[in-house]
C-alpha cells in the first residue's frame, strides 16, 4: 500500500526547484507524477478607459498564454530527461477559478505537494490547498524545505484529538504510517470521555494503526498554557521527526478564515513536512 499518484502544482513564474523536489520523491516510492503548472490571467480593465486598454489587455493576455505553453515545454523536457512516468497540464485561469482548477485535478491524485517555492507564495499556496483539502478533500504534503524531505519517513508525530479529521489525515496517512520505524500518536491536553468508552485516549487508534503493522508509541502532552501547534513542534523537534502528519480543520468559507488556528499555525511556521488530511 503506497501513494501511486502526487500532484505537484506549480506557478509559470517558479524556478524548476519544486518540480525537481517532486522528481525526487516520486522516484523514492516509484510513483507517477502529476504536474499542474498554473498562469493566473490578468484581470480585465475597470476603468472608465477601459474600451481603450482592452488592445493591450487582450495583447498581455495573449503573451501570458504563449509564456505558459513555453513553460509546458520546458516541464515536459524536464520530466522525459527524469525517465519518471509522468504527465503535465498547464492551465490558464481566472483567480477567483484557481482553487475550483486545482480542485478538479487534485482528484485523480493520492497527495497533493506543496513544495518550498509554492509555499512560499502565500495568495497561490491557499488557493491549492482550498482546492485540495477542502473542496476535493484530497491529502496535501506541505515541504518547507526540500533538504531532508521524504516520503519514506523513520519517524512521524501523529496528532490526534479523536476528531473526523484527525482519523481522515492517519488513515490517508497509512502508508507513511506503515512504513516508518517510530511513530508517535501524540495527544495536548487529553481527556478521558465519561462514557468510560474511551478511558485511555488513543488507545483504540494505536490498536487500529498496529493491525496495520505501524509502529505506535502513545504520548499524552500537557500544553501548559502553549498554544496547541508550539506543543506539537517542540515534541517533533524533540523525537527528531522526519514529518509531522495532522488533520485539518476550518471555520469559514471566506478565504481569510479558511483555516483554523491550529491548522494555520502549522501550515505558516511548519518547519519540517506536514501531511494533512480533512
């Protein structure tokens, strides 16, 4: 069991280095490799002299299209030099259609990346991951830093809270789960349910995880008045993690509060990889 399939999105406008990164990981687990290379059209004019800059509008987005076909071919290049199985798309699309363009192909996909320079680019980054976690529901592995990046992980911080999402990311996650050497189901501030159903939490999941043949070892951490997210990457400094694989979580359509606080705590100051799921 194994991702057979990533997605790697990329903007006209990024060097090769998350093409590359995504080369790189693909060949580690001997999977096909998706590439979406993104141009986001210039907006048409408002103004009152609109009639007269809609030659030079129409002129821009023409040369955007051909950078973008330009781009296409160099991707291609790239990836038949690789002898990688492959296969790229570039798409030429409205903003407010990016993430709904993401959405669409992110669903013939195990994982979406989210390599260093995608991350990097904050207004693109979000519209990926609103397209692939939220609309198609589809796992994202965000790489901060391509030095050291995996997906055959030796050990992983597992967050759980017990929640759907949190299930959702450990059963997308099985593969890494599986395969690593150390995997640390780490639980802030738990608390037994009254029921009695659940007296020791996260039992049942490292029992469910075990059958599967991960390697699980329980950790109950007390936030001590920290935020939720400092706790988490304290503990994956402390275990040496190799990735840090969590749900995630939302409160709002808006774009501005797509992500809750834990969520966007992690995505914006994640220091090692994050699998997330939803």
């Amino acid at each position: 069991m194994t991702f057979k399939t990533v997605l790697s999105v990329i903007s006209v406008e990024h060097s090769d280095g998350d093409l590359r990164l995504a080369i790189d990981l693909c060949r580690q687990i001997d999977a096909h490799l998706a590439v979406l290379v993104l141009s986001i059209a210039v907006p048409p004019p408002t103004s009152e002299y609109a009639a007269v800059m809609s030659e030079a509008w129409l002129q821009d987005r023409q040369a955007e299209i051909d950078r973008l076909h330009v781009r296409v071919e160099e991707v291609t290049a790239i990836l038949a030099e690789s002898e990688l199985s492959a296969d790229v798309d570039g798409e030429y699309v409205e903003r407010s259609w990016t993430d709904d363009m993401v959405s669409r192909r992110s669903r013939y996909a195990d994982v979406t990346l989210i390599g260093p320079e995608l991350g990097a680019d904050e207004d693109l980054k979000t519209m990926v991951l609103k397209g692939s976690l939220y609309e198609s529901q589809i796992p994202v592995l965000l790489v901060p830093d391509a030095a050291g990046a995996t997906l055959l992980p030796k050990k992983v911080l597992l967050a759980w809270d017990g929640g759907p999402e949190a299930t959702r990311a450990a059963r997308e996650a099985l593969p890494l789960l599986i395969g690593a050497k150390d995997v640390h189901l780490t639980m802030i501030d738990p608390q037994a349910t009254e029921d009695g159903l659940n007296i020791e939490p996260g039992t049942d999941l490292a029992a469910y995880l075990a059958h599967h043949g991960a390697k699980i070892t329980i950790y109950r951490l007390p936030s001590g008045g920290q935020p939720i997210a400092e706790t988490l990457r304290r503990h994956a400094v402390d275990m040496a993690a190799d990735m840090v694989v969590m749900g995630a979580y939302g409160h709002s359509r808006l774009r501005q509060r797509i992500f809750g606080g834990v969520t966007r705590s992690m995505i914006e100051e994640a220091d090692l990889p994050v699998f997330m799921a939803r």
